[in-house]
C-alpha cells in the first residue's frame, strides 16, 4: 500500500461518527442534521428534465474534455459572472464535482523531483486540500484565520525561504467554514507572490454563488485579476453546481483559468478516467445557463440567515458570514480544550440536533487549532428545521 496513506487524518464526518460512538438522542426529537453542507432545497425540475431527456447519451464514451455545448455553457456563465472572455477549448473542463477536482488537481501539478514540496492553505479548511498535498507527495503549510484578525491569512510571516518551496497555494473565498471574501487587496498579494515565487493558486469557489446582497456578488479570482491588469496565469478556479443548483448528486463542476495548467490537467484526467456522464453533461449545461433558480436559492438562504442569526446572538458568538450557508460560532466555554466536541455531543444527545466541532476542520499551526471552541453550523435544511434546531440550541444553553 502507498504508506502516504497513514498520513490521512480521519475525515471530520468520522470522527463526528466516533464521537457519536454509544450516544442515544433524546427521542422526544426528530433529528435535524445541520454538521454537513449538503444542500437540502429541492433540485429544479428542468435539471431534471435535462437529465432524463438525455439517457441515450448513455450509450456512448464521453470524452474527458466534455462536449462543447457544457464548455460553451460554462464559458457564457464566466462571462457573466466574473466579466472575463475565456476560450472554452482551452481554459474550460468540465469536471465530476469540485471536490475531485481539487484533490486530483494536486496529483497532477505537484513536482515529484523537488526535494522539498509545500502546499499552503488557509486553517481550518476543507480536509481535502490536505489529503491532496500529502498524497502528491507534499507537505501542507497552515495558514491560521482567526475571528480577531477578521480571518485573514498572515502571508506576511511566512519565511522568505519557505515560499521557495511553495508549488500550491489553495484558497477557499468565500471561505469554508467562516464565510470570509478575499478583497481586492488580498488577491493582489497572493498574485504578487505567485508571480515572484512561480507557484500555482487553486482558488476554490463552491460557495460564490451563496451570498445576501443581490446587488454585490463575492470578489471571485478570475475578475480581481482582470481588475489589477493581469492574466489568467498561474491562476485556475474550482466551481461547482452542487450549491449553487442544489444538486450535489449530480457531481459537476469545472475548472477554468490558466491554458497551460489546463492542458496538462487534462492530459492526467484523461488517464485518470474521469469524463462526465454525457447526460449529467446536459444537465449541467442547461444549470448553468439558467439564473432564475439561483436567485430563488439565494432569497431561501437569506430568509433563514435573518431569522436564525436574531435567535442565537444572545448565546453564541459568530460574525455574520459574508457568504456561503455557514455559521462559524464559538461555544460557551470556548477556551477549554474539547470544549467544541464536548457541546456538540451534549447538544446531539440532549436535543438530536447535529453540528460539526470546528476543531475537525482545523491542525494545530503556531501552538494553537483556529476551530477550538467554535461550531460550524450549516444552514442547508428548510426555514422550519433550522430555526427548530435555533431553538433546541438557545434552550440547551440556557440550561
């Protein structure tokens, strides 16, 4: 077995299972799961449609570069979206969902032939960028993002001769879990990095299409750039349908940016064996030319943010989030070790709501784990249950 393994962590929804080990909830409760972000709004019928209308597609090879209709789709949709004129042969490939994509995206960019590899990212953060780092043969970097700093990442302390050894940089805006959107000053930092020290930025932008204000979508990276004057280089974004359309089944996204990251990405998908379905090819197309049904997702989200944010204020500290459905809150008692899984236990077993402990979505970096103490909430599930599940918190705490 590749011995790279044992360096994999156990994923958080594990560890939440261990935690769980012998714990009965309170059966006076219907259970209300609010630890993963699965999207729970219903999928649009014209998805479906789109998806069923096109089974015979089933019969035949997909090519791993994905049809020209859902690159002309995707390419549209950019232009839309972040003001930016990509070619759709050469900047655009479809892709089996953004989590693939990020973590294969490592496999195929990381130089086994440096002695030393690093891969930053931002702490806490999605666990797979570091499951990606390790299994390319590279070592993750940390970056800590903390409530008090307004969860910025410190690049500025990063050694000098570090960052010669940086081939990877994954940034998550809006951010998983805080909900933090890098500004234009951030992204020309990390550009201005990437430039001098010649390393690649995944920017990962699942969550761009859940934010509050109509009228001011999130920062995304293609337009910053376009904005400071520069080029797609060194730079490929990660999106998704899965958040945006409501359908994390269908597993479809795309990667987009930098000509020749891309082609050398498709050479490694096309052995990877990871073409899209030809029919959730359809489906994903007709998703992506459609607004409508984002808008309505957005409104649904925002309606349950102003509800429940009112109800927990007075017994959780949070900043609200500038986007994506997160709640990134510190618990009573914070600044005791454990004390993140310790309420997250209390409150599945006393009031069968589930939560995910931020200390699973974190490493120790610099002598301390930026999820101590704080709880991810997702608010994925209908208005009802999560203000239910507001409720069966204020109350436990109250207690």
């Amino acid at each position: 077995m590749n011995p790279r393994l044992n360096q994999l962590q156990p994923y958080p929804f594990q560890k939440l299972r261990e935690l769980f080990a012998g714990v009965t909830p309170n059966p006076a409760f219907s259970a209300i799961n609010l630890s993963i972000g699965e999207p729970k709004h219903a999928t649009p019928e014209f998805i479906k449609d789109a998806l069923t209308d096109n089974l015979f597609g089933l019969s035949n090879y997909p090519v791993t570069q994905g049809s020209e209709a859902l690159r002309e789709a995707i390419a549209d949709w950019c232009l839309m979206r972040y003001d930016v004129d990509l070619d759709p042969m050469t900047q655009i490939l479809p892709v089996n969902g953004s989590r693939e994509a990020l973590f294969s995206f490592a496999q195929a960019i990381i130089d086994p032939t440096k002695h030393v590899k690093r891969v930053l990212s931002p702490n806490p953060f999605y666990q797979i960028y570091e499951g990606a780092a390790l299994l390319a043969g590279a070592k993750p970097y940390f970056l800590n993002t903390l409530p008090e700093t307004g969860y910025q990442m410190d690049l500025a302390a990063i050694p000098e001769d570090l960052w010669e050894t940086v081939q990877l940089f994954y940034v998550c805006s809006p951010g998983n879990p805080t909900g933090k959107v890098l500004d234009l000053d951030d992204w020309r930092e990390i550009f201005e990095l990437a430039d001098r020290h010649q390393f690649i930025v995944a920017a990962d932008e699942c969550y761009s299409e859940i934010y509050f204000n109509e009228g001011q979508p999130p920062l995304g990276a293609l337009t910053a750039a376009k904005q400071l004057g520069r080029g797609q280089e060194r730079l490929v974004i990660f999106n998704s349908l899965s958040k945006r359309s409501n359908v994390p089944g269908l597993r479809s996204g795309f990667v987009a940016g930098d000509s020749d990251a891309i082609k050398q990405f498709l050479l490694y998908r096309t052995y990877h064996g990871s073409a899209m379905n030809p029919a959730v090819q359809a489906a994903s197309a007709a998703a992506w030319k459609d607004e409508g049904h984002v808008h309505e997702n957005r409104r649904m989200y925002r309606e349950k943010f102003a509800t429940v944010m009112p109800m927990l204020q007075d017994v959780l500290k949070f900043d609200e989030p500038d986007a994506a459905f997160y709640l990134w809150a510190k618990v009573p008692g914070g600044e005791v070790a454990n004390s993140d899984a310790a309420f997250a236990r209390q409150l599945y077993q006393e009031k069968h709501v589930t939560v995910l402990p931020g200390s699973y979505l974190a490493r120790d970096a610099k002598g301390i784990n930026p999820g101590q103490g704080f709880i991810r909430i997702a608010l994925v599930d209908g208005l009802e249950q999560c203000v239910e599940a507001a409720q069966r918190i204020v109350d436990l705490i109250k207690k």
